[in-house]
C-alpha cells in the first residue's frame, strides 16, 4: 500500500463518506419502510381488538375479520357518540396527553394512575341486525413497573365480560406478565361487572371461588400487578370511565 493512501485526510474522507452512505441507505429504508409499518402496527392492533372480544380466528386475515367492528369515540362525560370526528384517524393515547383534549384527574379518582385522560375514547362495537352484540373498550393503569394498555370486551348487555387482554405492559415474565397468561384470561369471559351500579367485578388474592360471578384470581407472587389491573378496571368501569356510555346502552339510548 502507497503511503499516500494512508494519508490522515484520506481516511476522514473515506470515513465521511461511509457515514454519508450508511446515514442515507437508514433514512431511506425508515422512510420507505414506514407505510408498511404502519399498517403492521394497525393490523395489530385489530387482532389484539379482535382477541379481546375472543373472535379472532387465526384461518382468516386480521382486515376481513375486522369488517364487522365499527369504530366509534364517545363522550366520556356524556356517553355519547361523538359525530363529526374521524374516529380512524384519532389516537386516543396522545389525545390524553394533549392538554385541550385531555382531563386532569383528582388525585381522589386517579384510582389507576393514569394522571390524564382523554376526553374522548375509541370504542369498537359489533353489531347485528341493529342490535349491539360486542362492545370493545380500550383500559390503561399502571401495574408494578409500568402501564399495562389493553381492551376489555363487554357482551351486548353492557355487563357480561367477554374478554380481556393487555397488547402493552412492562412487567415481569413469570410474575405481573402472567396477565398475558390465556388460561388466566380465559376467566374473565362470563364475569359480570357491574351489581346494582357499583362496580363489583374484582381480583381476588389467593383465587376466587369459582361460583363467584364478579371474581377473576389475583396473580400469584404479583400482587401489585394485580392491584394495578383491579383498579384499572374498576376506573373503566366506574362514572370516570365508561359507565355513561353503558348506562346509555343498558337503557336502549344508544
Ligand atoms: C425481580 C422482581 C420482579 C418482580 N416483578 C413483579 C411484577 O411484575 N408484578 C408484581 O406484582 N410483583 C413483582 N414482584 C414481586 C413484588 O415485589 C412483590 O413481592 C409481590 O407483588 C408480592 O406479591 P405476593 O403477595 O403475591 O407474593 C417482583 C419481584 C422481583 C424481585
């Protein structure tokens, strides 16, 4: 090799010009790759929404299945639809923390530690012959170590849990994140939630009896994860959360 070719300003420019290529062969794939993200993440969230509701079929593509669920926002406060908004378009977590569309809770309410809510919520419904049969609700709490995102599905009576399941959460394999366990989510379907108009649908430490209609087992060794999903779903549930749009639904409003 020439001494020349190991000149100090030849290898800065061949450096420069490595960094130049590599820079722009990552930005090209992120820009070209991000449509294709994009609808992934979509399709992902649709199989978790369709899980939750238990009619996820793996035979069949996530978009067909997803043809039957409308997507609609409510009024957290009233509990009405929402028209005039692009319900596909909106993203309910970052309208949370977007002060004009966001709630600041009481200390006394913030029961799943959340700080913020969105005013408006995404809701999935599946419905039939004009009659609600699935009502698919998106929940979030903080757990041990982080907040656990999820959906609970409700049966047409706006009280019969017909499923749950968290797509997001950072807690331990083998302890919090048993929550993604599916004989431990198989439990919830059938459960009730409400007795009279409180919120009774709860986790029990050391198992619920199997009789008990509102009681799923605590997680056993994670009891703050099972706190924080017990809380989570008691805030949902309560007048803070979705019970205005329920009640409009029990009561044929909606
Ligand atoms: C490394 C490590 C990870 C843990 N992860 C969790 C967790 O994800 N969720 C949880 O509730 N408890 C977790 N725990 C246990 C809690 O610290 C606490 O002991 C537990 O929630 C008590 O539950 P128990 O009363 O059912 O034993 C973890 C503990 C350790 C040492």
């Amino acid at each position: 090799m020439s001494s020349s070719n190991e000149s100090i300003q030849k290898t800065v420019t061949v450096a420069l010009l490595l960094c130049l290529v590599c820079s722009v062969v990552v930005s090209a794939s992120a820009v070209i790759l991000r449509p294709a993200q994009a609808v992934n993440e979509q399709a992902n969230m649709q199989m978790n929404i369709l899980q939750a509701a238990g009619l996820y079929d793996p035979k069949q593509t996530v978009q067909e299945q997803f043809e039957l669920v409308s997507t609609r926002l409510v009024n957290l406060e009233t509990g009405e639809f929402v028209e005039g908004m692009d319900a596909d378009g909106y993203d309910q977590r970052k309208a949370a923390k977007d002060p004009s569309m966001n709630r600041v809770l009481s200390g006394e309410e913030d029961i799943a530690l959340i700080k913020r809510q969105a005013k408006v919520a995404k809701i999935y419904l599946i419905e039939s012959g004009g009659n609600i049969e699935k009502i698919i609700l998106p929940i979030h709490g903080y757990g041990l170590w982080s907040t656990l995102y999820g959906f609970m599905a409700l049966e047409g009576d706006a009280n019969t849990v017909a499923g749950l399941g968290f797509y997001e959460h950072a807690e331990t394999p083998g302890l919090g994140g048993e929550v993604d366990n599916p004989n431990w989510k198989a439990q919830w379907a059938g459960k009730q939630v409400y007795d009279g108009d409180a919120v009774a649908l709860r986790l029990v430490k050391g198992g619920a009896d199997r009789s008990d209609s509102y009681g799923v087992d605590g997680l056993s060794g994670a009891t703050i994860t099972s706190r924080g999903v017990d809380n989570l779903v008691k805030f949902w549930m309560s007048e803070a959360g979705f019970k205005p749009f329920l009640d409009n639904v029990k009561q044929g409003r909606i």
